[in-house]
C-alpha cells in the first residue's frame, strides 16, 4: 500500500460515526496493545488475499471461456 497524502483522521472518519457513537467510544478501555495483540493472529496479509482473489478470478475466466 502507497499513502501518497498525509491522512487527516477527524476529516476521513468523522462522517462514519454518529455523535452518539462517538460519545460511546469515549467510555472504551480497549489498549492499543490489546489492538495489537488480537490482530497478530490473523495469519497471512491483505497482499497475500489479494493476490489469492485475482488468482481465483483468473481461473474463472480461464475455465469459462474453455467451456464455450
């Protein structure tokens, strides 16, 4: 992934919450460590989904113009 411009976040994400939702989150004692440690089980990389998807679709292509 590129980031070519530096990310304004109360710009990007304001619109995806409500005032409630945000007032809500105040209240939340997740630790960025707990972020981190959840999030490093997941096995592989948004890379390697990627690249298994355009595979997948390639094949797709592939089988069905065979049958035609």
């Amino acid at each position: 992934m590129t980031i070519t411009e530096p990310m304004n976040a109360d710009q990007d994400i304001a619109g995806y919450f409500t005032p409630e939702e945000w007032a809500e989150a105040l209240h939340d004692d997740i630790l960025l460590d707990e972020v981190r440690s959840a999030l490093s089980t997941i096995s592989g990389s948004l890379s390697e989904s990627v690249i298994e998807l355009r595979e997948e679709r390639e094949w797709q292509i592939i089988f069905s113009t065979q049958a035609r």
